[in-house]
C-alpha cells in the first residue's frame, strides 16, 4: 500500500484522536482496571454530622469480619505521617477525620480486606459517636459567625500572599483578596445612575464518570502511586513532604482518565492511599461509587453582590463587587479560585474604577475547588446579567451597550495587565450575526413566549506554572515524547503530537506519547485552567526544536550540508557504525509572571493568556408552568489559531454541555449540612435529549502571539457565559429575572406569578 | 452491595416453596433494574434472591382473548414496545415507552416487577390504571384478582403478601376508547417525572361517556382520579376543544382528592399547579385523540 503524503502542516490538521480506537474497543488503560498482587482493596466510613468533635469509633464488628485485614483510624495513619495534613494552598486536611469532623460524608476510617465487597460490609458495621457542634452553612453568615470551622489557619508555605493568613484564629474566612484600581468611591459619588443587584450560585459537583481511584504500593524503600490524577507532579511533591522523603522515592502514574475538570487536582485519594500501604506493606486501592464522589469536591456556591455606576452616554465607569466563595470545610485550592476569579469579577469592560473583594469562606460542606472555569462561570452569572439590568433601564440594546464597554485590546484590566491577543469584540461580533441580532425576533405566542440573550466573559489563567517536555529521537529515527499533561478526555496526546510534528516535519500520527510517570516524565504543573495548550504545548515546541537543532549538528558533525535529506536513521548509522543512539531534546517553559500588590491586588502581568467566551441563547418559554427549552445555543471562543480544530469544537462543546447543567439542572441540595440528593437518579446531569436543537459550537481567531504555532487553551472558555446568556434569553422571553441558579422551571414560573402579583406558595 | 444467594427455581411449586412469608431478606427478583440500585445504595440487603426469569410458562407471553390482553409479568418492556398486536390494540403502551428509562433498562425490565416495585415515580402503573388492568395474583393459596388501583397501599408498599407473585396482568380492549401518558419532568429529559398523568376517555359524540385517570410521582402512591373522573363523566365537549371551566373544575376535583409531596423535583404547590395544567392538556389530548389511541 502506497502511504499517503504528509500533509504539509500538521497544525491546523482535525486529526482523530490517538486513543480514540483503543478507548471505543474497550483496550485503553484505566487505574480501574489496575490489580496488583496481594492488593488490599479500602472501603471509607465518613461521618453522618457535619460539625462535631467524634468521642468515639468502634471498629470491632468490622475487624471481626472475615477477610478483614485490618480497620484505619487518624492514630494508625500518625504513626506513618506524624503530622497527617495535607493540601494545595492551605495544610488543613486531615489524611482521616482527626477527632473531629467539619462536613457529613467525611472519611472517618477506612477499612482493608482482601475483597471489595467484604471491606463495603465491614465498613457498615463501624458506628461512631460525636458531640455534635453548630455547624456554619451559608457563606456570608460564616463570616460573622462565632463557629469557626478551624481552630487555626494553617497555609502552606508555597503561597506567599496567603502567608499573612498564618496562625490566624477565630476565622472562618481563608483569603481576603482586594482589588482597587482607581477610585471608584469618587466615581460613584460622581455618577449620574447607579445599579445594584445581588446574585447566587449553587454547589455542584464535577461528575467525571471514571470516579476517584488511586492505588498505593509500597515496597523496597519507594512508593509508587497509580492514580487518575490531573496532577502527578504535585501528588509526588506533596506525599514527598508528608514523608519526609527525596521526592525521588516517590513515583506517581496516571492512565487515561475518564474526566476530570478540576475535580482529581492536587490531592485526593493519593495520601490516604500511600498511608495504608506503608501501614500494611501491601498495595492499596481505594475506589469511589459515584455516590462517595459527592463528598470529594464541588464547585462553590457564591453569594455575589455587584454595583456599577454609568454616565448619560452608557459607559460604565466604576464598578464595585463583593463575591463571597464557599469553600466547604477544607480550603483545597479554593483560596486560588477566589483570587483569580477575583481579577476579571469586574468583567470583560473598560472600567477606569475598579473595586474588587473576593473571600474563600470555609464553612461544615463538603470542600469545594476548581471546575472548568476557575471560578469565571460564577462570576460572569452576575456581571453579564448585570449587564442586562442597566441595558434595560438604560433602554440601550444589550449588544450596543455591550460594545461601547467592551475591553479593548491595548487596555488596561483592572488588574492593571494590559490585554492583548484576545477576541473579545470578534466574539460579540459573531455572536450578533449567529443569532441574526439585527434582525426582527419572533416572540412566539402568549402561551409560548420567545426570547434571546447573549453574555461574554473571560478569565485569567493560573499563573505562575510552568511545563518541561522531552523529546527522543531514536536510532530508526522515530520519536516518542515524554509529556506530564495528563489526557482525560480533550485530546492532549493528539494536540502535542501535532506540536511536536511541526517543528520535526514528520506525522503526528507517528510520535508516541509516553503517559504521566514522575519516574520518566518531566514536571508539570497540572493539567488544569485550559494551561496544557499554551504551556506544555510550549515545552513540547521548545523540545522537538532542541531535537531538531541537535540534528542540524549531527549532519554537521558528519559533513552534510544543512537540509541534507538523508534518512535520521542512516545519521545514526554513519555516527555510531549501527542503529544506536538517540538525539534527546528538552523544553522548559515558564511564562512571565508579576505577583499581584497584595494592598492593590494589582499586577503588570498576571496572566500568561487571556479565556474567552461568549454565548447566545434563544429560548421559548411555556408561560403555563415555566419550563422552558433553550432552542438555539451558540457558542463561541477566541482559541488563538487551533491546533486540531476538530477538538477544539469538541472542547467547546463539551464545555457548554456542562455549563448547561449548572444551568438548568444540577444542584447539590443541602438541608441542616446534610446533602439531599447525592446520587445521578436525584442530581441531573443533562443528556443528549436536552441539548439544544440548534447546537452551535464555534471560536474566533486571535492569534496568540506568544502560544505554541499561535494556540492558546480552550477547555473552560464555554463554560464562562454560558448561565448569563440563557437567564438574560429568559428574562427577555417573560420579562422575570431570576439572580439564582439554576434556572428551574419552577423558579421560572414562581418569578412569573410573582411579578403579577400572585406569589405561589412556599411549599 | 453485599453477597446474596441467587436462586433460580424452574417452577412456581419450587419458588413458592423457597418463598420465606416472614423473612423481608427474601426476595423474589424480575428484571432488577429497581432492585439491584436499592442494593447498591445499600436501601435493601437481601439474603436470598429468588429469580423468577426462569419460571416458565405461566408468567411469560403476550396472548390476546376475549376482548382483553393477557401479558405474563416476566415479559420485558422491550417485548412490548416492539409487539405489533400491543401497538394495534394499545398504543398508549408504546408510546409511553419511548419516555420510559433507556433501551438497556427496557431490554430487562418486566411488567411484574415494574408493578410490584410500587414507586410512585414508575411510568406504566399508572397507564394500566387509566386502561382498567387487572394483576392476576398467586400464592400457595392459589389465585386472586387485584385492580392494579388497588395495589398500592402506600411509598414503596403494595397489598401483596410476602409469599404472592403477579403472574400477569390482564388488560381490557376498549376500542371506543383513547388514551393518553403525559410525563411531567422538570429537571431533565431523562429525570423522574415530578409529575405522571394517564387519562383515558370514552366518548359519545360530543360527551364524555366516561374517563379514567391516574396520577403518579406527585404523590405517594400510583393514585385513580376519582372526583375528577365524576366532573368529566357526562360532561358535553365541543370536538376540537374542551372547556376552561370543565377543565378548572376537575383540576379543582383532583387537587381537593390527593396529597401531594414535595421533593427535589418541585415543592408541592408548584406540582399542585403542575397537575391542574397537564390534567387538562391529557384530557384535551385524549379528546381529540382517535378511537383506540
């Protein structure tokens, strides 16, 4: 068979993804599927209180089972880590519940049996007694209460703003960022209108349909952790730390993952894990049910208070907001999300006065982190209904108002960090012409009323991180590359081989990836943020570019001219006399970075990149009962030039999909600290039957001057926009507002009747 | 999940006889797509299984007599949805199965054990109900006839005793008559109805001979529609449209005769309202429906 030419770029190709047929043939390699000899299998008992101090766990029904090894309480696990806390930002996990628990569904012990089925039935033989605390719920009470969730605040030494924060009691608050950027005091005593509103968000969770897995082996002096982690690097630096050992002794593999979106960053299951293996000299597996990932992590409900003061001609000029975050019982990376969120809650506009405060609260729920977005989503629901609002009142058409303050290239955020190679006003201008925005609207009929919305927002991208790539050129010269970007279903094996390609001029298809492994593969931040694109996909340039230049000295070394066209393989045959060797290239990559004033909370460049997205929404709404159906959405992102343009559509639309549960469906229910509905019959994730009819999926070209080939990240940017749009379709179909999600369509109808002034019951 | 013992008895002699009356740890088990996902949350941890997929013939088998449908309660919902006698002579079963779980849930699921699981939020007892089924019933102590109205004691409770199996499900052919299945879901396309409606019609002309209807998921149990079948019953309605006010009145009828439970799906006053809506639009749908339908 004759092989078909190379195509000449191999950027730009929407090549299928590598391990599309080992995955759709059942072959692909998943920590699910992991057994090792003589493996202990672990089964978490968690707490039914959500605040108290536990007085007593009795294990003995359960170390009575037969095939039971043995029963793990705090006190086992000290006698291996002596100080058992662990976390991202702040070091206040305990590895179990350390004689006390702060959230119901916390792990209290764990039991290990040869089996799984026999370590699930001994685990509900283990009671507990607590001496019941008050528990603190709501984010903005938390804040004055006089029930603190910890005793002290403990943050890790990595972060130097939260330094400040250390041995802080009496608090229930873990970050307090600040932002002001002129004075927005004076401009809103000066301002000819003034507009408040207050919103909320709901706790939901990430749903990856792989749950949490990790396997811990403990043997000859090391450790090796199998986990479906987003962030092997960290998980080694951070088990290193709770042992006290070289991180050398610690090694960390990841196999595909089945989804993550924030929820398997930093660490999860993996200190536990590697705690019992050292307990028991045996490998150790712990396995979530998709029930016991409600109580890993969430995304935060938000309480978010904004103000904004415009002039007679429609600008906006000063703009104050207050977003209080909760964090649930442990800070995980939260503190970060508050931040970053924190520079763009303001939104995408050029406002010359800028007052930001932004608190990560703890309160007894389940912790809560990063999910796709970084807190954007949240924070764009109440800037760009907002936006909506003062159009309104304005009588400005929301696109107009919209474009005469949007943030322009060149300008200064208020973060003080000038924005550049962004799509903002491309994306309102695509937009616009998706959703025929000048063109007369049906609204549909009284029974069912019509209407369309559009919402734009962007995010900062954490920063500072960096990524280091290797690539090996072999004797026959084929090429395998060594990358800590972990593939969890977007496609990053396939997007770092086109970038590797390119520079190599040989078929991505071609190359082969070589998974996470702290053993082989160079450090990675974490695949996280919509970062792997821009910074690994940097690495990964800056490695096949080492290569390739090692090559060029080779052929000089041999006395070929430069672009000389013989094979790499007969290089290395005429260097070393056979097929031996290899050409090794390494990449480093690591964006520059200015830390924010932490009195101003401002920063010349504090961010590598900037996400955007935009969404437009055309619902019809049954103004009978409230339901509603979005009928068009239409997506669209700035993904400076793609790299495979087929999965950054799929990065886009898979974002929406999500973003369209937070939306409409999915909410954690809580009542007395005690969540309702923690399972997939009772917490609705959407299905292909509620997607959009007109289901629009598209980005914008901007050309990221300092991306790999021109490419930034994309894997949040549809999520941002996405809740505002449909609530300001919504608004504009039966003429409610609703400041809460999800949209329901009882919330929907109950706003209806409301505004006529025929309130339904409460219950 | 904890172990359990399966058995699979050849006949209803040997299951009866493995049957234990007192011991709620013995259970027999159709399909399972309800049971196995009370086992997994850990709601229910049987010592034994009884399954009932092999007790032939009496409980399998779709066969037509006598003006009514007899369908043995092992027939899986996929062997409905795709009978052609079943699509002829009862539509509304068909259709109401496309709106029922998945085609895997379809694929194992049957009559029996979706009838014996009695939650309220189950689709197809309340169609049985609107269509005049009867659960044939059978026990040590032989046989007896239950309405599928009067199964239901209360959440999750049926009248059956711990030693009766439904062997089949009689259904009457009605061909004057038309039906209708309307489920109500708030959330998402695949949720659990917050709300399920069966109506079935007979009509003369412009008047409604006489109506039945079933209500589910709102309420505790798989409910008939008594007072609001009696404001319909005799009632005359114009061909294409039935009236605001007939419609109001059993709306009225309906909200004064059920209790109706709040759950993450809706609070009780949103779904009370949901039920004054979709009654009328089920019995506007099945007014203008065709005979047979």
């Amino acid at each position: 068979m004759t092989p078909e030419p190379m195509p000449l770029s191999q950027v730009g190709r929407s090549i299928p993804r590598l391990e599309a047929s080992a995955k759709v043939t059942g072959r692909a390699e998943y920590v699910h599927n992991l057994r090792l000899p003589g493996m202990l299998y672990g089964k978490i008992f968690r707490s039914i209180v959500p605040h108290g101090r536990i007085t007593q766990v009795n294990v003995s029904a359960a170390r009575a089972v037969e095939g039971v090894h043995r029963v793990v309480t705090i006190e086992d696990i000290r006698s291996i880590i002596p100080n058992p806390y662990f976390g991202p930002a702040f070091h206040d996990q305990p590895i179990l519940a350390d004689h006390k628990v702060r959230f119901a569904g916390e792990p209290v012990a764990v039991v290990l049996a040869e089996n799984y089925r026999v370590a699930e039935q001994a685990a509900g033989l283990i009671t507990a007694q607590y001496e019941e605390l008050q528990a603190v719920d709501d984010e903005v009470e938390a804040v004055s209460a006089s029930v603190f969730v910890h005793d002290e605040l403990k943050p890790a030494s990595t972060f130097a703003d939260l330094q400040h924060l250390k041995g802080q009691r009496g608090t229930n608050v873990a970050l307090d960022y600040r932002l002001r950027h002129g004075d927005a005091e004076a401009a809103f005593a000066a301002a000819d209108q003034v507009f408040e509103h207050s919103f909320r968000t709901q706790p939901v969770m990430h749903t990856p349909l792989e749950p949490f897995v990790s396997v811990a082996d403990a043997a000859n002096g090391r450790l090796t952790i199998h986990t479906a982690s987003q962030s092997p690097s960290f998980v080694r630096i951070e088990i290193a730390r709770l042992l006290g050992w070289a991180e050398n002794r610690v090694r960390v593999k990841t196999a595909h993952l089945g989804g993550g979106f924030g929820s398997k960053l930093y660490i999860k299951l993996e200190a536990l894990v590697a705690a019992l293996s050292l307990l028991t000299g045996r490998p150790v597996k712990i396995s979530l049910t998709m029930e016991e990932q409600f109580f890993m992590v969430t995304r935060h409900a938000c309480t978010l208070k904004i103000k904004s003061a415009v002039d007679k001609n429609g600008r906006i000029t000063a703009r104050q907001c207050k977003t209080w975050w909760n964090g649930g019982a442990y800070a995980d990376i939260g503190p970060r999300v508050t931040q970053k969120a924190g520079f763009t809650a303001a939104g995408p506009y050029d406002i010359e006065n800028v007052a930001l405060d932004s608190y990560a609260v703890y309160t007894n729920r389940p912790p809560a982190s990063a999910l796709r977005g970084f807190g954007a989503p949240q924070t764009a629901w109440a800037y760009e209904t907002h936006t909506d609002l003062i159009a309104e009142a304005l009588n400005i058409d929301k696109l107009e108002f919209r474009r005469r303050n949007i943030l322009r290239n060149g300008r200064p955020q208020a973060t003080g960090t000038v924005v550049r190679d962004t799509g903002l006003e491309a994306i309102l201008d695509r937009l616009a012409e998706r959703l025929a925005w000048d063109q007369p609207f049906d609204r549909g009929s009284d029974k069912l009323r019509r209407g369309r919305g559009i919402a734009i927002g962007f995010k900062a991208i954490v920063a500072p991180t960096t990524s280091a790539a290797i690539v090996k050129i072999n004797a026959d010269g084929s090429c395998t590359l060594y990358c800590g970007t972990v593939d969890m279903g977007q496609g990053s094996d396939t997007c770092m081989t086109q970038i590797a390609a390119e520079v190599l001029n040989i078929e991505a298809e071609s190359i082969q990836v070589i998974h996470p492994d702290t053993d082989v593969t160079p450090y990675d931040m974490g695949t996280l943020g919509s970062r792997s694109t821009f910074h690994m996909g940097n690495a990964v340039r800056l490695a096949a570019e080492d290569a390739k230049s090692k090559i060029a000295a080779l052929m000089a070394e041999l006395n070929l001219p430069p672009g000389s066209n013989v094979p790499l393989v007969e290089l290395f045959r005429r260097k070393y006399g056979m097929q031996a060797g290899n050409i090794i290239g390494t990449g480093s990559f690591h964006p520059a970075y200015a830390k924010p004033d932490h009195q101003t909370g401002r920063s010349p460049q504090v961010t590598p990149f900037w996400g955007v997205g935009g969404t437009g929404a055309e619902v019809e709404v049954d103004t009978e009962t409230g339901q509603f159906r979005v009928t068009t959405l239409v997506n669209v992102v700035d993904a400076g030039v793609p790299i495979n343009p087929k999965l950054v559509q799929q990065q886009i639309s898979g974002a929406a999909i999500m973003q369209f549960g937070f939306t409409v469906s999915e909410n954690m229910v809580f009542h007395e600290g005690q969540l309702t509905n923690g399972s997939l019959a009772d917490y609705k994730i959407p299905g292909l039957l509620d997607l959009p009819r007109n289901f629009i999926n598209e980005w914008v070209e901007a050309r990221q001057h300092d991306g790999p080939f021109g490419a930034k990240g994309v894997g949040e940017s549809a999520t941002i926009a996405l809740s505002p749009a449909i609530g300001n379709a919504i608004a504009d179909a039966v003429g409610v507002r609703l400041t809460e999600l999800p949209l329901t369509a009882e919330s929907v109808y109950r706003a209806m009747q409301a505004a006529k002034g025929k309130p339904l019951p409460e219950q | 999940m904890t172990s359990f013992e399966l058995v699979e008895p050849r006949s209803l002699e040997e299951t009866f006889a493995l049957l234990d009356r007192d011991d709620p740890a013995v259970r027999p088990i159709a399909g399972g797509t309800a049971l196995m996902l009370m086992m997994k949350s850990g709601l229910f941890s049987p010592l034994r299984l009884i399954s009932l997929r092999r007790v032939e013939p009496r409980l399998a088998g779709i066969a037509f007599a006598d003006g009514s449908v007899r369908i043995g309660a092992m027939t899986t919902f996929a062997a409905l949805e795709h009978s052609p006698e079943i699509r002829r002579h009862l539509p509304v079963v068909t259709r109401t199965m496309r709106t029922l779980a998945n085609p895997r849930v379809r694929n194992v699921a049957t009559v029996g054990g979706n009838l014996a699981h009695a939650d309220t939020h189950l689709d197809l007892p309340l169609v049985w109900i609107a269509l005049g089924a009867q659960a044939v019933v059978v026990s040590p102590r032989g046989e007896r006839i239950v309405a599928v109205e009067d199964l239901y004691r209360g959440y999750y409770e049926t009248v059956l005793h711990h030693d009766e199996l439904i062997a089949a499900l009689h259904v009457p052919l009605r061909p004057t008559w038309r039906s209708v299945y309307v489920k109500v879901t708030t959330r998402t396309a695949h949720d659990w109805p917050a709300l399920g409606i069966a109506v079935s019609l007979a009509r003369d002309g412009s008047i409604i001979r006489d109506a039945r209807i079933a209500v589910g998921a709102a309420t505790k149990k798989a409910t008939r529609l008594i007072q609001a079948e009696t404001v319909l019953r005799g009632a005359a309605i114009d061909a294409a449209a039935v009236d605001d006010a007939l419609l109001a009145r059993a709306g009225d009828a309906a909200i004064g005769e059920i209790s109706i439970e709040a759950d993450s799906r809706g609070s009780a006053s949103y779904k009370q309202h949901l039920l004054r809506v979709y009654l009328g639009r089920a019995v506007r749908a099945a007014a203008a429906a065709e005979p047979g339908a």
